[in-house]
C-alpha cells in the first residue's frame, strides 16, 4: 500500500478535526458545504416555498439535501453532477458533464419551458497544483454556468457561484454587474480561510 505523502496526510488531519465536518456527521449531512449555503442562507434569504432551483456540481448532495429541507416539497430542486448522487427525495438529478453540450442540452430539456428562479453552482474543476492552469479551468466552468443562468432564470431571478481569485476574476465580476441588479462577494465561515475560493451572489437578473 502506498504511503500517504505529507501534504496529503495533513489534509486528513485537518479534515477530520475540521469542526463543520463533525457537524455534518453528527447531523446526517452528505458534506461540510452545507454549512456554507446555510449561512448564505440565513444573511441573503436565498431559499422560498416555491421556488425553482438548480444545482449545478451538486455532489455528494449538500446543498441540494438543504434546499430540499428548506422548501419541505413545495418548489422544483433540479441537481447535475460528473459524479454519481444518492437520490434526495424531491430532487431530480441527472449525471454528466456540465462542460459536454449533450449534457447541458438534456439540463435544458428538463426544465422545459420552465424558467429557474435560483442557480446555484459549487462547481470546481480536479485541481493540478498549477495556480494559472486551475485558474483558468475553474472559469471556463463558471463561464458555462453564467451562460446557463443567462438562458434558464426568470427575470429577477438569482444566481450564486464560487469563484477562484484570479486574473479573470473582475472582468467576470463587471460582465455580472450588467446582468444584475446587485453583485456581492461572500466568504462563508464554512469557507477554509487559505482556500482563494469566494462566493458571488448576483440578484435580480435582468432579460437582455
């Protein structure tokens, strides 16, 4: 069996004492995530009875197993993911990938004609360690899932993404500040501090 390198086995160790991951455990969640999204929650209001969501890179279930606590059946979780997903009851999940065009078109089928009123995205490429490179993988994938929301939320509609700091981080920030009512950042306490994710939570979106 091969040895743990160090960088690897310092990752458990702070993995296991993580206090966010003992909460989860204890609380029969699927991931830490969750406790991002409920935060996200709580300070924005992001979730209402009714609503249609979306969850793009949605494995192991996190956010989506919140979203179906918080709406208890009255709304339409959609999930995606590369990866596989236990079923959550009253979510509908399709497995692919987001960045295949067959994927993305068996998304827009489901919805139908049926605009979302909230895109949420937690999606992040496998990193390689090289900053620049996973830079630029982490925003192509954001770039889909902006061009989704552009083509899925109702007017008004909403659309939260985790975004890596970087060199295409502002100019995304401007193309999202001219599709929305109001853009704002957000680092969840659930968000490892060293971690150069960040959370954009864009509101009110505007049909161009």
């Amino acid at each position: 069996m091969p040895k743990r390198t160090k960088s690897s086995a310092r990752w458990l160790e702070e993995h296991e004492s993580d206090p966010f991951v003992k909460a989860a455990r204890a609380a029969g969640y699927r991931s830490r995530a969750i406790y991002k999204l409920e935060e996200l929650h709580q300070t924005d209001r992001l979730l209402r009875p009714g609503m249609s969501v979306v969850d793009l890179g949605a494995a192991p279930g996190g956010w989506s197993q919140y979203c179906a606590r918080v709406l208890n059946g009255k709304g339409r979780i959609v999930a995606l993911d590369i990866l596989p997903m236990d079923a959550i009851k009253g979510v509908e999940f399709i497995q692919g990938d987001f960045g295949s065009d067959a994927v993305f078109e068996e998304l827009m089928t489901l919805l139908g004609t049926d605009k979302v009123d909230l895109v949420l995205s937690d999606i992040a490429p496998n990193m390689s360690g090289m900053r620049d490179v996973d830079h630029l993988r982490a925003m192509h994938l954001v770039e889909l899932t902006l061009d989704f929301a552009e083509r899925s939320l109702k007017p008004g509609g909403d659309y939260l993404v985790k975004l890596f700091q970087g060199r295409d981080f502002h100019p995304f920030m401007q193309r999202l500040r001219g599709l929305f009512e109001t853009v704002k950042t957000r680092k969840p306490k659930a968000s490892r501090s060293r971690s150069p994710e960040l959370y954009v939570l864009a509101r009110g979106f505007r049909m161009v």
